[in-house]
C-alpha cells in the first residue's frame, strides 16, 4: 500500500513540474520580478535548511558509534535543532544589531530592507539620480518611437520584442526591470507608463505617457496607479 501512495506522489509531482504547452486564450500566470526573486531566495536557503538538518542527523547519529548512550536522532528531531539554532542566532544577531546602533547612532544608513554604512567610493546622490534619469530615458525614446510606428499605441507589455531587454533594466546591479504598464496611448493623458521598481527607497522616477519623468514617492506613485486601474 505504501507504494502505491510513494508512486502516485511521484507521478504528481512529475505532473506539476513537467512542461506544458498553454491552449490558445488561456491565462497564465506568471510572477514580478520582484516575486521571483524573493522565491528564488526563500528556495534556495530552503534547501539549505534541510540539507543542514540531514548533516547534522547524520553527524549526531555517526556519533553513536563512540557514545552508546546517545540516542538515535531522528530527521524531524534535526530539523527541530536547527530551527531552534536558527532562533538563537537570529537573537544575538538582533542584540548585536542594537548594540551597534547604541554605540554608533545615525551611522547606519538603510538601503532598501538592509542598514549600511557610508560608502566614501560611492557616487553621490544627484550622480545617481543623473543615471537613473538617463536610464529611463532611453527608454522613454525606444517607447515612443515604437508608438511612431504603431499608430500612438505603445507595446501591450513588457516583452515585446521591439524593445530590447537592455532598455526594460534599471541601472542597478539587481538587474531588476521597469515596472511597466501597457496598452496605453502615447501623448494622451498623463498616467503612469514606466516606473522604477521599490528598489532605491527614497521615491521612484516615473515615466507618464505624456513624456514627462516625475520623481514621486510611495504614496504619489500608489495614487497614480489606483487612479489609472479603479
């Protein structure tokens, strides 16, 4: 009986993860780039977690050879240990992150979800708000000159292959894309067409489809966007 249970299981996961071909009008659905790669991140310290749980089962019950008095540890029993090192480390971490905020205060600066010190090498602020400027647009000018050619109309998404990848990229070494908004007409209204990603974190540069690039923050870029999808 129990092979037959490890056979259907194997042949669903087979299922799920085999490729298939979408029929004609069917959706599909598909991820940020944000989304992705915080999935990427959170599968790839996943398998990390387990395979550090089969080590240390391994380690523990290797021992046993040596030390008959200790018992035989269990894979659930090694996942359990982990997580309880894990929260341990993650309290020193936190104690020593306030200490270091005590003894330096207003040293750290925050850089998205992470605190970072000063860099001395690093351009200044109107340098890179200068290349993120530039950046979009480049893309400003491939997006009109495909409307010049499409009767106004811009591309319907963001992986139209008219526009090259390059163009979609924000200058930062995420490799991170413009977050994009398509199906609009060019020089009709001013709504959001192009927008930098939540990546900087003081404010985003938007391209709106009148041509012009606003800088805007978190809360005028979220009305701008809800007014355009009510």
């Amino acid at each position: 009986m129990s092979s037959i249970v490890r056979s259907l299981m194997f042949g669903t996961i087979l299922l799920a993860l085999g490729p298939r071909s979408a029929v004609a009008g069917m959706p599909t659905v598909t991820l940020s780039d944000i989304a992705r790669m915080r999935a990427q991140t959170i599968s790839f310290f996943l398998v990390g977690f387990l395979v550090c749980a089969l080590g240390i089962q391994w380690v523990w019950n290797s021992l046993r050879a040596d030390f008959s008095r200790l018992p035989r540890l269990s894979y659930g029993k090694a996942v359990g240990v982990v997580v309880l090192w894990g929260l341990l480390f993650l309290l020193v971490l936190t104690m020593i992150s306030g200490a270091r905020e005590l003894m330096t205060p207003g040293a750290w600066r925050q850089e998205g979800y992470t605190f970072k010190l000063p860099d001395a090498t690093k351009p200044p602020i109107p340098e890179q708000e200068s290349t993120r400027r530039q950046s979009l647009e480049r893309l400003r000018g491939a997006l009109w000159t495909y409307a010049r050619g499409h009767e106004g109309q811009f591309p319907a998404d963001a992986t139209d292959p008219a526009i090259p990848e390059p163009f979609w990229q924000v200058p930062d070494p995420s490799g991170m894309r413009y977050v994009y908004h398509g199906g609009q007409v060019a020089d009709r209204g001013a709504t959001p067409l192009a927008l930098e990603p939540d990546l900087f974190g003081n404010g985003r540069l938007v391209l709106l489809t009148s041509g012009e690039i606003r800088w805007m923050n978190a809360q005028e870029t979220q009305e701008n966007v809800e007014a355009r999808n009510p």
